[in-house]
C-alpha cells in the first residue's frame, strides 16, 4: 500500500491546470481530469455569481477529485494509518473516503495549505456540519458537473433554485439523491439537519 508521500510526483509545468491534468493521465484517469477542469470552471463561474472568492472556488474544483486515484482497497487502511477516523459507512462503502482523501493529495502532492480551500474538497460528496458558503458551491458545482454520460436528471430543478441560494441547490439535489443512496454518510445526516430537510423522501 502507497503513503500519501508516494503519490507525490515532479510535474513538468508551474501551471496548477496542466499538473492536474498530468496527475490523473499518470493513472489512466483522463475522464476524472475532465470531470475535474469542468468542475473548477463551474465554480469559479458560480463563485462570481455568489460573491465568493474565484480563485479559491478554481483550485478546489480542480483537486476536488485526486483521491480517486487511491485504490479501492486501499483506502479504509491508508486512512487507518494517517490516524483519521473511518465511519462504519465508509467502511461499508470506501469510495466516500476519496473526499477526504483529496485533502491530503492536494496537501501533499500539490502544497495546498489554504484551510477554506482543503475544506471544501473535503465535503463536496456528503457536505458536513456548519459548511461553508465555498463548501456548498463545490458540493454544488461537482453535482452540476455530472460525471455521467446520461444528463443529471435533478439539472433543471437545481439550476431554478441556485436563483435564490446555494442552500436551496443543496436541498434540491440532496432531496433526490436520498431516493438513491447506497450508505447514509454521518456529515450528510448532520447537513441535512442544518439545512432542515427531511430524511423521509416524497
């Protein structure tokens, strides 16, 4: 099993774009790459609309998703040893972990330190207690983003709402997402109930 150290690579351009983008490439994971710039420019497009700070909203888009190259396997034991705690959930369902875990890929491999910018990666799959106006925007722009190839069928309802507030984006997809969920992460119950939303779905 890899250490976060040893996912540090010697990147061949300053350019915080390129080296993300030769980062996924280096694991075969050139879609997660697209996925990744298309999140960062819907960020920083709806940090502007939102009065939040672009650049900020940029660089989170763009790391928001470098754990996903830690194996499967992996996962619930190197966050084992990093001393973090793992929820039952997350052992249930590793994948969860990579949003934590892009926390300490972009600490370690891309010398991210900016607090704001490491929480907002850290929560945009489940959101968390008492998040911040820049954790609800990546949380809302990964989920703009859709990563699939169908279109997100949740699109038009979440766009009507980010009229009036990154809040009632988050409801609108949370709400759909809850009559697809696989695990109920413990940040998402503690989301929901800053948002005031239901855990019972329509």
């Amino acid at each position: 099993m890899k250490t976060i150290v040893d996912y540090k690579m010697k990147f061949k351009d300053a350019e915080l774009e390129n080296q993300v983008q030769e980062f996924f490439e280096s694991y075969n994971k050139e879609e997660v790459a697209t996925h990744s710039i298309e999140v960062a420019n819907e960020a920083r497009k709806m940090a502007k609309t939102f009065g939040l700070p672009e650049e900020k909203a940029f660089i989170a888009g763009l790391l928001h998703d470098t754990g996903i190259v830690i194996p499967q396997e992996d996962r619930v034991p190197l966050h084992i040893s990093l001393n973090e705690k793992v929820f039952e959930e997350e052992k249930e369902l590793p994948m969860i972990l990579h949003q934590k875990q892009s926390v300490f890929i972009s600490r370690e491999v891309f010398g991210i330190t900016d607090e704001q910018i490491l929480s907002a990666i850290e929560s945009h799959t489940t959101l968390k207690k008492n998040a911040t106006e820049l954790d609800k925007l990546i949380f809302i722009a990964d989920k703009v983003k859709w990563d699939r190839t169908d279109n997100a069928p949740y699109l038009d309802d979440l766009n009507k709402a980010l009229r009036n507030s990154l809040d009632e984006g988050c409801k609108v997809y949370i709400k759909w997402a809850l009559s697809d969920i696989i695990v109920f992460h413990p940040w998402l119950k503690e989301a929901m109930d800053d948002l005031k939303i239901s855990y019972l779905t329509d």
